[in-house]
C-alpha cells in the first residue's frame, strides 16, 4: 500500500516536474489521428487522451487534425510513418480514402490500430479495431423508450444529418427495433445533429403531435434542444433520450432534462492501452466492440467522470 | 436595368393608386405574394394546427435569423454584390458573445458582438471596394475565415454562456403580450429597413449604386462607401443574428447557423429582388422569407418523410424565383 502511494507519487511528481525533461529521453511515440478536432466527441477524445498522456510520461503524443479532408488526413498520417513513429491510433475520415495508409504502416512496420471508424481493408493489414456499434446503440435506445412508455405512444425521432454513416445506423437499429412493438408510431424529424435545427423541427413536431410520449434525439445537443421546447409548451411527462453522453449529455442526465442518453465511448483512453498492448508485443483481439450502455440517473455516476 | 423606370413602376409594391387596385395589381405581378397567400390557404386546409396564434408566432421565430440576414442581403443585393458570410458571421457572434459574457456582462457583450459583425462586414467592404476581390470570393473568404475563428475561440466546443435574464429574455425567451421578443425585434429591424431603403436619401444611394455606379459616381456618391457600409450592415445584422441565438439556446456554437446565407439570398430571390442589384424590396424580403419558412412548417406539421422534404423545398424555391422572373420580363415586354 505504502509502496504504491509512494509510486503515485513519484509519479505525479515525474508529470510535473520530468515533463520537460522526459521529452529528450522518450522513446515510444504514438500519433492520433482524428478525422477533425471541432466535434465535441472529437474534442473529448483528445482530452481524455491527454489525460492519458499525463499518467504515462514516457509517451509521446502526436495529434493529426484530418480537417474532414480525406487528403489532408492521409498526408498527415503519412507524415508520421515516414518519420517512423512508434504506431498509430487512426480513426479514419473515409473508410475508402484512407484505405492506402494501412499499406504504408504495413511496410514501414509501424502498428496502425483502427478506432470509432472502420477502415475498408482485409483484417491482416492492421494490428487492431476498437469501436462499438451504432445500431446496437440504436437498439438499446429503443428498449429504453419501451421501458419508460410502455407498449403504446408516439415517439418523436430527431434523426442527425441524412446520410452520415451514424445517422443511417442510429435509425436502423431505432427503428428495427420499434417496429417489433406495433403500438409505438415513430414520426421522424431532421435536426442535422445541431441544436437550432432541432429547436425548430421540435416546435413544429409538437405543435402537430402534442400526444408524444417521448423524444429520441441522435445526439445529446439535439435531445436537449427537444428538452427546450418541452419545457418551453409545458408539456411535461415526456421522456427524453439523447446519444453520445458526451459531457453535454451527462449534464443533461444529471439535471433531469434528459431521461437517459445512450453512451458513445470516446474510445480512449482504450486505444492507447491498446496501442501500448501491441507495442509490447500481446497478443490482442482483433476486433473489439465496447458496450453502449444507458447512462440514467442511477448509471450516471459510472459512466460520466 | 437602367431602362428610365423608377423603383414605384417596377415594383408593385409601391404603385400609386387605390388599396384595392393596388392589391390585386400586387397579386398579379408579384408570384410570391400570392404564392405566400396560396400557400397559407392550401396549408390551413391541410393541418388544423398551422393556423393557429402559437404556430405562427413559433414560426416567425425561428426565421428571425435568418430574417436579419435576409435584411442586410436584400440591401448588399441591390447594392449589386453577394455575401455568403452571415451563417459564418453569427457562429462567430455566438462564440464571442459567449465568451465576453461572463467578462463585461450582457450591455458589454451586446457592443462586442455588434462590433465584431460590423468589423467582418466592413472588412468585406474593403476588400471588395479597395482590394477589388469579387463579392463572392471576398465574403466566401469571410465565411471560411470567421467559421475558423469561431471554431479557434471556442476550440471546437459548444460553449454555455452565462446570461443575464433579461438578456435572455429581450432577446430569446421573453414575450410581449404574445408575441415573441425575437420577433417584435425582428419586426422593427424589418419596417426600419424597410423605410430607410425607400424614404431615405442612403437608401435612395443603394439603389443607384446597384442600378448605375458610374452615373451615381458621376453624381457625387460616395459609391465605394455605399458599398462598404451595405457590407458593414450586413455584418451587424448578422451579429445581432447571433445575439438573438445566444438569447434563444444560451449556447454558442461555432458551427451555428450553417446555411443560413443560402436561405436569406432564397428569400431575398424569391421576394422578386434580381441578383443584377438596383431595386428590391424589404417587404417582398419577408414575404419570400415567409414562403420558405411556411413551406418547412407546413412539411413537418405533415411529418413528410424529412428526405422528401429537402427535395420539396429545392423545387419550391426554383419555381418561385423562375415565375417571379417571368412575371419580371412580360411586365417589362408590355411597355
């Protein structure tokens, strides 16, 4: 016991002292490439991340913006190899685009661990996949809302922008899930998973169906926009679930204006540990799937840190 | 378009004569008018909720930014040029707004945000009038850039502002009776607008200027401050834009307002003002404003597939503009 304080210790110490220092001597770098850096859940990634960094002072952390630019994304990344970079955390901009990095990394021998997004290549060509599924998240959002309303009622879907990949996914699972409790009608809206367009959708989805008995939104900032507008009409009793659990979502568990919002991980700092894995030479499993679970008000200390 | 006509010949909107003449004149020749009044009946049939006090006043609303950017477009419009930078402008209002908040209080705030947008427009102006870049690529410029600041300042994040309640209520959530504080602001925006394009010598200016530089220049017009002041309008109504979404969502968010311009310049084309510049109307702005933002409440209050939806509106605005510029040119045929 004494002896792992004293390690804490040492350590913290060594962050905040060393962390100058330790730059000259690391040796194991790890690059991270986010596909951009101006969504929250890419934002809370790399703090986490950070946080990560802090604890573990002999990595270095290099971060790749990809700017939502496949091209931009692939150069940057091809920048890291070239320069032989210990191994790569990449979540890929496009599935496809990217696709000639893991060739790259192959060659180069720098271990390249897929995160959030799949990359479209055979499974040999990448040490390790870690990400959780999008339409099970849609599922588990469904038996939720069955959960709190029953068997009968309308649901309001506040669906992100058409076509994203998550988007299509979230509804899927949402709606193939709903289908099977023929009492429930969903009436869908877009809210482009920005909270102007929500409030907006919001207003006139309620205004023509004021029996809803509950909201799904496809991100927190949408649910709590719908959260808004019920608060604003007065119209109380309806359960509210968002997506993501970001720390918008977390905070809209904790104040009551979302019933519950199913919890994206960010992903890290589990990649790393994985990157760190790889590194070390374990063996790791191929593709793993983190759970998505509901983060409510008896959940929320677990999940929201 | 310099043709000798004046603004009440060609827009019927200030024909002389009787009321009732004057209506059915207005109807006849102006496809937005009665594509609004068409649409209003047709949608009243269709949903027992769109007709009602609380829908209307919920969709005035959620125009009203849009509405303000449509304002200061109408006039840039006329004046001859483009600006694509007002969804841009706003995040950017929002996150400063947000961030100046807690620091100089909500009056503070209200003067750092409107002199933000005043700063992005008149940096606009500039570079159109001393730079000599096209409208287009300089205000393109200006949408790229201030969506870039707004994202740096706010590092990417939607930032929750700490507002005052009575900020919040002048400017989001209040009412007056029962209408919305966003719309009687809004409102007041639109008929100052409105006079000073018609009544004032400024206004007057504009309008020569998109009609005929060389001949305003010849007349003494400051045209290249014409020019830049339009373009400062537009940044400050596209500021207070922003002040009137902090108001509402009590976030800024630096990716606000997305798209906003490309909805005001389709207001502003549908209310008949023609992309050549020289005349327009505020009023016609808003009742282009109102067919779109109809056209959306009346899709959702049917619970239309949102995909179709999209595909509706694309077509509902080409077709308005397209008879608005068939009505254009048989009017101007006929003479």
């Amino acid at each position: 016991m004494t002896c792992r304080q004293m390690f804490r210790i040492a350590m913290l110490a060594g962050t905040v002292f060393a962390a100058p220092v330790a730059a000259s001597a690391q040796q194991v770098e790890i690059g991270i490439a986010q596909p951009n850096l101006e969504h929250p859940y890419r934002v809370g990634g790399i703090e986490r991340a950070k946080d990560w960094g802090a604890e573990h002072p002999d990595v270095k952390l290099t971060i790749v913006d990809g700017r939502r630019d496949s091209a931009t994304q692939l150069s940057g990344v091809e920048d890291l190899i070239t320069r032989h970079i210990s191994a790569v955390v990449l979540s890929p901009n496009d599935s496809k685009a990217l696709a000639p990095i893991a060739d790259a990394a192959k060659r180069a021998n720098v271990p390249l661990i897929i995160f959030d997004r799949k990359l479209d290549v055979p499974e040999t060509d990448f040490a390790a996949f870690i990400g959780s599924d999008n339409i099970e998240m849609g599922r588990v959002a469904a038996r939720f809302v069955i959960e709190k309303i029953g068997e009968e009622g309308k649901v309001i879907q506040l669906e992100g922008t058409p076509g994203a990949s998550a988007t299509v996914d979230r509804k899927q699972g949402f709606e193939e899930e709903m289908a099977k409790h023929p009492g429930i009608t969903v009436v869908s809206y877009v809210g482009h998973y920005r909270l102007q367009e929500a409030v907006a959708a919001m207003e006139d989805a309620v205004t023509a169906h004021r029996d809803v008995k509950a909201v799904f939104a496809h991100n927190d900032t949408m649910a709590m926009g719908a959260a808004q507008v019920l608060e604003e009409q007065r119209l109380e009793g309806v359960a509210t679930v968002g997506m993501d659990g970001a720390k918008e979502g977390c905070e809209g568990v904790a104040s009551g204006r979302l019933t519950g919002s199913v919890y994206y991980p960010t992903m890290f700092p589990e990649s790393l540990d994985l990157a760190m894995k790889v590194l070390a030479g374990e063996t790791v499993e191929k593709m793993t799937f983190l759970d998505t679970p509901m983060i409510t008000k008896e959940t929320h200390d677990t999940y929201c840190k | 378009m310099s043709d000798g006509r004046n603004l009440s010949e060609r827009t019927p909107m200030f024909a002389k004569g009787n009321l009732v003449a004057g209506a059915k004149d207005l109807m006849l020749r102006n496809i937005a008018v009665t594509g609004l009044l068409a649409l209003i009946i047709i949608s009243t049939f269709l949903s027992p909720y769109f007709l009602t006090v609380d829908n209307i006043f919920n969709v005035l609303r959620q125009w009203t930014m849009v509405g303000l950017i449509a304002i200061g477009l109408t006039y840039v419009i006329i004046s001859g040029g483009i600006d694509l930078s007002g969804g841009a402008v706003l995040a950017l209002a929002t996150v400063v707004g947000a961030l100046a908040a807690p620091i100089v209080g909500s009056a503070g705030m209200i003067a750092v945000v409107i002199l933000v947008g005043a700063v992005c427009g008149y940096i606009n102006g500039a570079l159109i009038t001393w730079g000599k870049v096209p409208p287009f690529v300089a205000t393109l410029g200006m949408m790229t850039a201030a969506r870039g600041l707004a994202l740096i300042l706010s590092e990417g994040r939607t930032l929750t502002a700490d507002l005052a309640p009575e900020f919040v209520f002048a400017f989001g959530r209040g009412y007056l009776g029962p209408i919305p504080m966003p719309v009687l602001l809004t409102g007041i925006v639109f008929i100052t607008a409105a006079v000073v394009l018609k009544y004032t010598v400024y206004g007057r200016h504009v309008c020569l200027v998109g009609d005929n530089p060389v001949g305003a220049h010849r007349s003494g017009i400051q045209v290249e401050g014409v020019i830049r002041s339009v373009y400062t309008l537009h940044g400050v109504l596209a500021a207070m834009a922003g002040l009137l979404f902090l108001g509402r969502l009590g976030v800024g968010e630096p990716t606000g307002g997305m798209l906003f311009e490309l909805s005001g310049i389709a207001a502003v084309v549908i209310g008949g003002t023609p992309f050549v510049g020289g005349v327009g109307s505020i009023l016609l702005t808003f009742v282009g404003l109102m067919v779109i933002g109809l056209t959306y409440n009346i899709l959702n209050l049917l619970s239309v597939s949102p995909y179709a939806q999209d595909f509706a509106r694309g077509v509902i605005i080409v077709v308005a503009v397209m008879f608005s510029i068939r009505r254009e040119a048989k009017s101007r045929a006929r003479r």
